[in-house]
C-alpha cells in the first residue's frame, strides 16, 4: 500500500479557517450550550448548468440547515443537514430557509431550542427541538413574521433574523433588510419586536431600527448591559457622509435597552474581499465562548481555492475585542482563525465525522446508531485533529467502528503530520457479503503527550475502501 495522501484543499493545517473543508456552510449563527458551539448554516450546494458546470449561486434550492459544532473552536463535528423547507422539510409551507438563528431557552423547566429561518425574502419561520440537534417540528404550521404582521409592511427583504433571549426570560427577534429605490443612507428595513413567552408568537408592533446604510444581516448580542445591534451595510457605490459605514462591512450600534434607542457606533469587519481577494455579501454572528467574545462570518475561501467561487461560501472565526468603554475593536480576519480552547480527549468516544482538517473524505448518514460517517474514503485521503491530549501515560490500543467495503484497506494513526511518526496501523478487510459495522482494535505504541492526530487512509483498489463511524482510544488499566 502506498504512502501517499492528497493534500488539503481550502482549510490546511494548521488554520483554523475556514472551519471545515468537506461542505460549504453561510450565513452562520452560533448558539453556545453544554460547553459545545453550535454553528448553524445556510446550506450551500453546487448548483450546475446544462453542460455539467457549476454555475453561480441562485439560492432558490436552498431548503436545508447545516450544523456542525466544537467544544474547542477548532475540531469541529458535523451533523449533518436539517431538512427545513419543502416537502421533506418540517416546515411543508416554505419554500426556502436562508440565514437561520438559534436560541436556547427554559420553559417550564425543561431546555428548548427554537430555529428561525428566512423563507427566501417573503418571511421568517421556526422550528422548536428539545436539543442543539433536533428532532426538529414545526410547532405552529406558518410563519411566525409575514407582512401582515404589524410593522413590517414595507420591509423589503424580510428574512435574517437574529434573536436574544434576556435576562430575565423575555425574548425579541431582529430581522429586515433591502433598499427601497433611493434610501440608501436611510433605508428604514430593519426591525425589531417582542416575542411572546413561548418564543413562536410575537408580541405587539414591529419598530425601525435607524441602522445607517443598512442592507441586511441582523445582529445581536449583550455585553456588561450594553445591547449590541449589528447588520451588513449596502453597496451603494456613491458618496457617503462622513461617518458612514463603508459599502459591505458589519456596522453596529448600541442601547442600554433591547429595542434602543440606539447610537450607531461604526463597522468592525471589512468586506471578505479585503482580507481573502474574494468579495460578496458580508454575513456574521457574535458570540462568547469561554470568556472571550468571536465573530463568525462567512467568506469565499473554500470555492475560491476550489476554482469555483461562484456565490458558494464558508464559515469563518476570528476573536472580537470590546473595549472598556463598549465599543469593539475592528476585527482583523485570516486563514489563521482562533486558537484552541482546550485539548481534545481521545478517550472518549469520537464521532468519526469530527475533524479540524481533511482531504479527499465526505461526510453521509449511514451508522448503525443514526450517526454520520466518513465515506468517499479512497487512498490517501485523511482526516487530522488538532491538539489530542494522550495524557503523560499514553495510549495502549485504538478501538474503531467500521463498515467495510468492496475495498478494504487500513487506517494509519499519524502524529503531527499525514507524514508524521505512525504509532499505530488497523486493517479493514473488505466486506464479505452485506455492509455490516463492527468493532475492530489494534495496539498503539508511542502515543504520550499533546499532539496534532492524523487518520489516513490506504487501500489498493480504486473503489471507496470502507467507511469510519466512531473511533477512540484505551489506556491500559
């Protein structure tokens, strides 16, 4: 078997953005909950012509969330795809879920989560679920926002929301967007309103949030009593009065109270071309994790590497700063991303689809538990984790759950590199009749200390060689 492996495309080690190579992901929200970041994401797809090239995003078939999510900000596990939208989705009414938001609240003593989604620009909906991950129902059967509700009538674009749930219980929801012909400098699009206490109602009248040159991509966040409204700013490409955002950047304001008044403050995050030579829309989300504050964002990176920045775009992090007065500082994005917060234990069970890097390997259902699994894999393609802590004892043996294929092949276990010291090598047969997963082990020497951990994958045939739903490792007793 050779030695090869592919090399990474888009994400490369060791950075940390884009956050994952194998899928696109726009449009992010983040929800913090269990010690765990919960991305969700506009789910973009390749789209193709007639002739089999890929064409420009339209995102009118967009009718899927994505969700990955990390307990360190940089190995991120993937959870596949929420069907929203359509008839396979749990909201059969819409057509489309763009821009999605999350938002963890306690109700009647027990944890709820509740997604809203953008049906295309014509309305906002949400799904309820009693975890990060689902099950997810519609719990109301239409929209929560149309234009019929109060406040919202001349709205332009009503989609990206954002939701804040406060203090004391009471939730609200911030969302609009669009130019009417003219308005650049006052468009007069976004909105803000109450919702009612079981977080799929609104309470009362929609308000305008003066938000200077806005365009779309509401924000929300609450830092030591100051409210934070941030949204992306249009691209109106004449002159602008001093103190304006520029065109494509997050500009915010802020209030001592949830509906404002509000003061704009500024832009903090240049337009992605700035930072990765790829331009677009400009899309985020503020949240804190551990103590610090990050900004999440989307940029062109992946496709643009891909050969195919064609509108299809991928979720990004970078730290946020507040200063001690309230206002933050400008946000300096880059391939490098944000450091781990923590080790990664790898003795416990690992969902194989969990990774800080990767090359040549997809990501589907298929476990014998309804857990998603590497598959594709094919020679020389690999998965790598960053900052695995095997502890001063060190690890004896590598426990993994497979389903062998036509091809078989092995797993090598590398450290710091896909060429790094190999501490451990477990075969796969190919499969003798029907797909069947199993648990296969083998010894591992050399594994003490904190290093980055490499998965690659060998095989001799040309078909996919097996696929990997879990694995981890054993100490000796």
């Amino acid at each position: 078997m050779t030695n090869q492996f592919m090399q990474a495309n888009g994400k490369v080690p060791s950075n940390g953005n884009p956050v994952v190579a194998h899928r696109y992901g726009a449009d992010p929200y983040a929800l913090v909950f269990g010690g765990r970041v919960y991305l969700y994401m506009t789910h973009d797809a390749l789209e193709y012509d007639e002739t089999g090239e890929v064409k420009e995003n339209t995102y009118s078939h967009i009718n899927k969330i994505s969700v990955i999510s990390s307990g360190d900000l940089v190995n991120w596990a993937d959870h596949g795809e929420i069907a929203v939208a359509g008839p396979e989705g749990a909201a059969k009414w819409a057509t489309q879920s763009w821009a999605p938001a999350a938002v963890h609240k306690v109700i009647d003593g027990k944890d709820k989560f509740f997604l809203y989604f953008a049906n295309n620009a014509s309305g906002i909906g949400v799904l309820s679920g009693d975890s990060p991950v689902g099950p997810w129902t519609d719990p109301i059967g239409e929209a929560l926002i149309l234009r019929s509700t109060p406040g919202v009538e001349d709205v332009t674009w009503l989609f990206d929301p954002a939701v804040l749930v406060d203090e004391d219980g009471q939730g609200y929801i911030y969302f609009g967007g669009g130019v009417p012909e003219g308005q650049y400098a006052e468009p007069g699009t976004a909105r803000m309103m109450k919702l009612g206490e079981d977080m799929t109602s609104v309470v009362g009248t929609a308000e305008v949030i003066p938000a200077p040159f806005m365009f779309e991509d509401a924000g929300i966040h609450k830092r030591e009593g100051i409210y934070y409204y941030t949204y992306c700013s249009n691209f109106y490409d004449g002159e602008r009065p001093a103190g304006s955002p520029p065109a494509g950047e997050i500009a915010y304001m802020t209030s001592d109270k949830p509906l404002g008044p509000w003061s704009y403050m500024g832009t903090i995050l240049k337009n992605p071309g700035h930072f990765f030579g790829v331009g677009g829309n400009n899309h985020h989300a503020i949240f804190q994790f551990d103590e610090a504050w990050y900004i999440a964002y989307h940029a062109q990176t992946l496709s643009k590497a891909q050969g195919i920045a064609n509108g299809y775009r991928s979720t990004h992090l970078n730290r946020l700063y507040h200063n001690g007065d309230g206002t933050i500082e400008e946000v300096q994005a880059d391939y490098a991303g944000v450091e781990q917060t923590r080790y990664f234990d790898p003795y416990l069970p690992v969902p194989a689809a969990t990774f800080g890097w990767s090359a040549g390997v997809k990501v589907e259902p298929g476990g014998a538990s309804g857990e998603r699994v590497l598959a594709d894999i094919a020679n020389g393609s690999w998965v790598g984790l960053s900052g695995v802590d095997f502890g001063s004892k060190g690890a004896a043996a590598f426990s993994a759950s497979v389903i062998s294929l036509e091809g078989g092949g092995t797993i090598g276990l590398h450290l710091d590199s896909p060429a790094g010291p190999q501490i451990a090598e477990l075969y796969i047969p190919a499969a003798n009749g029907p797909e069947q997963q199993r648990e296969l082990r083998t010894g591992v020497s050399g594994a003490e200390g904190v290093h980055d951990l490499y998965l690659v994958f060998k095989g001799e045939h040309s078909m996919p060689l097996f696929k990997l739903a879990a694995w981890r490792f054993i100490q000796e007793d």
